[in-house]
C-alpha cells in the first residue's frame, strides 16, 4: 500500500505552482513599494513563546498547536502564526537600534491542528507584515492599504471590517460590563463561552455558535467604552481610510482569535468561501514587545492566507499560470544537437527560459512539446542550418518564421538570437 499525506497537508503540484508564484511575487512587489523588508524566522519555537503571546486561553493554544517534547525535555511547538516569531527575533537580534519605524514581512508555512476545511489545512502558508515603532494612526491605515493593494494588484476583492478593542486604560472596565452581561445568560451559552466568561470574557464575542451569537445580539459594544485617547485613534483610522478611498465597515464584535491586540483590529472578508470567509485580518498590538522582555515599542500587523488566495482565483477562473519559456531549440541531427545544446546553455546565461528535446524526436514532434511548454519561439536547428549558418525563428503564436543569418564565431549567436526574440 502506498504513503498517503497527512490528513490536512496537502501537496502543491507544477500546474498549482505558478499561481503561488504569481500571489507570492506580486506581494513581494506590494511589500517593496510600501517600504518593507523580508524576514525570515524559524519553524520551530519553545512553546513559551506562543503562550505568553497569543494567550493561554485561546483556541490555538488550547486545542490546535502542534507541540511535542524534544530530546533535551523542552517544549517546543510548530508556529501556529508569524507575529510572535518576527517579535522574538525583533528582540533578540536588536533590530530596534536600526531606526525608529522597522518595516517587516515575512512569508511561509504555518501549522495548526484543526479541522480542515474550505481552504484551510493543517499546514498553510501565510504572508505577514508587522511594521514596529510607530503609534500613528496613519500607519494603521497604511498597514490596511498594503492588504488592500495586494488583494487589487491579484485580482480579487474583499470587504474591509474594522473595530478598536481599546486599550489599558479602557478595557478592563469594559471587560466587567461585558462579565455582568454574560452571567445573567451564563446557562444558555456554550461550554467555551462559559468557561470564557471569566477568564477571557471578550472571546467570546467570536464564538463561532449560532445559538451563541443570538444571545450577544444585544452585548455591550466595545466601541461606545472607549477612552478618548482610543476614540481619537479610531476617528483617525476611520477618516484616513476615508482619504484612501478604501471602503470599510464598522464590525463592534469583531475581536480577533489572538489575545495581544489592542486598539485597531481589522479583517478582508469574501462572500465566495462560505461562512469562513476571512482572506486577511491583522491588529496593533501596542504591548506585546515589552511583554516579550522587549523595549515599549508600538506595533501593528496582519496575515494573508495564500491557500485562500489560491483558490479564488482558481474560482475566478484564473487556473494554471504555467512557465512560459522564451523559447524552445529545435535540434534535428547528432551535429546540431551538441551545438544546440552549448546554445541553450549560452541563452540561459543572457537571461532567457530555454528548453530543448533530448531524446532525437521528429521536428514535429519538438514543435509539439515547444506549443505544450508555451514557448514564444521556436529555433530550428539542423545539419543544413549550421553549414549555412543561419537559424530559423518561429514564432509560436503567429506562425511567422524568420531566418536569422549568424556570424561564423559560435559565441556571437546568443546574443544576435536573443535580440531577435520580442515578446
């Protein structure tokens, strides 16, 4: 019997992997022009790190992370998500001596033991932006323009719901008015909202029971408990957002699955992947830093979810970007075939995607495999050719042919043959 992967992890095969490359490569794009830079952080953490960040009572770490014993006897656990990784090594590595603002982004696997569902699998893949040291609220809203370039750049669309969660200063006593609320309904809620009550009462709040939902029809709402401070902020994410043309709606119970969030948090929601419709969601998280052993350094963040991403444009249509090659050398003859393949070579170390058959097939047969590679051009190559030196270019989309006339030097050919190829 064969090996069959994991239930939840899946392989990314040739003809998904261009539209990776493509979601992944427009990002990066995103990401440059916005000023950020990559960092890349480890798969592996102790699992201390997760539970001082993410919060004890949350569900990824009650229920989903991936958390073993290793042979020194220390936990350690597979990121469940890239914000606390990226603060770690923020800390660790000094990078707060760099400058006032740090721009970050980092992309990769993340791992989470819950059930799979509509694209979401144990193992997924994330693009993150974390930009540290600035307690602007402008920067909140460049944060949430960067998601939403992304999302334009691709081809997608999304809705924006933002909330503020408040602060220090102000959630505790909206965290006792919301108590009061959930204990007069404490026998009609779920198991986890019960429990929640007391040791995290804003969870609940994003508790996924419909029955749950109901009874917080009429919950106290975060956003009339402000402080004026944390007023003033959202006023001034809301109005810049505004200035951006970038449409947003005002979601009071969205809290966020992560207990380091504080004032702006925000989400991309899409109406096409059913109830869990979240492509990208993110928040300031103005303490964690200094909860971390770091300095009082402000931060604000957000994930994309590329597997979501990925089945959108699926959806839409899009399918497969395949490689395209600039071109395919067709070689007919022992002679042209030693010849053809030093030029590819050659062409490759100018720049271009070239492929050539190696088995001595038919010509028609090559021109076959140059039209299933997407090849822009053929270039045929045989015995007659290199006596006459010349070649002839065929363009594989109109059908024309071109007979380029070469230079007896062979190392002159590849750039008069890459000159020649426009696309």
């Amino acid at each position: 019997m064969s090996i069959k992967a994991l239930k939840g992890f899946k392989d990314i095969l040739p003809d998904e992997a261009g539209l990776w490359q493509f979601i992944e490569q427009t990002a990066r794009d995103v990401f440059h022009r916005y000023g950020l830079e990559e960092i890349k952080v480890p798969i592996l953490e102790k699992t201390e790190l997760f539970v001082r960040t993410i919060g004890a009572s949350t569900d990824i770490v009650e229920k989903e992370m991936y958390t073993f014993e290793d042979r020194n006897g220390s936990l350690i656990t597979m990121r469940p998500e890239g914000t606390a990784s990226v603060i770690r090594a923020y800390i660790e590595n000094g990078l707060f001596v760099r400058g006032a603002v740090q721009r970050l982004y980092t992309i990769g696997p993340m791992f989470r033991h819950e059930r799979p569902q509509k694209g979401r699998l144990r193992q997924f893949h994330q693009m993150s932006v974390e930009v540290l040291g600035s307690n602007s609220a402008r920067i909140d809203t460049e944060v949430m323009a960067i998601a939403w370039q992304i999302l334009q750049d691709i081809g997608l669309q999304a809705s924006l719901e933002v909330n503020s969660l408040g602060c220090a200063a102000c959630r505790p006593s909206f965290k006792e008015i919301l108590q009061e609320f959930l204990q007069e309904r404490l026998s009609h809620l779920c198991d986890d909202c019960q429990r929640r009550s007391n040791t995290n009462p804003l969870r609940v709040l994003d508790c996924k029971s419909e029955h749950c939902q109901a009874e917080y029809v009429s919950a106290p709402s975060i956003i009339d408990h402000l402080c004026q401070g944390c007023r003033d902020h959202f006023e001034e994410v809301k109005q810049t957002l505004s200035s951006l043309n970038i449409s947003f709606a005002v979601n009071p119970k969205m809290v966020r699955g992560l207990d380091y969030y504080t004032r702006t948090t925000f989400e991309l929601i899409t109406t096409e992947l059913g109830a869990q419709g979240a492509i990208g969601a993110g928040g300031r998280y103005d303490g964690l830093v200094q909860q971390l052993g770091g300095p009082e350094v402000p931060g604000i963040g957000f994930a994309m979810g590329m597997e979501r991403l990925v089945m959108l444009l699926s959806q839409k249509g899009h399918g497969e970007i395949s490689h395209v090659l600039d071109l395919f050398l067709i070689t007919l003859g022992e002679k042209a075939h030693e010849k053809g393949f030093i030029l590819m070579q050659m062409l490759r170390a100018q720049g271009l995607r070239v492929m050539m058959d190696h088995e001595g097939r038919s010509m028609k047969n090559q021109l076959k495999q140059a039209d299933k590679q997407n090849a822009w051009f053929a270039l045929i190559l045989g015995e007659r050719e290199l006596e006459n030196l010349e070649v002839v270019l065929k363009d594989m989309h109109s059908g024309e042919q071109e007979l380029i006339e070469l230079a007896p030097a062979f190392e002159d050919w590849a750039p008069v043959i890459k000159q020649k190829i426009k696309h």
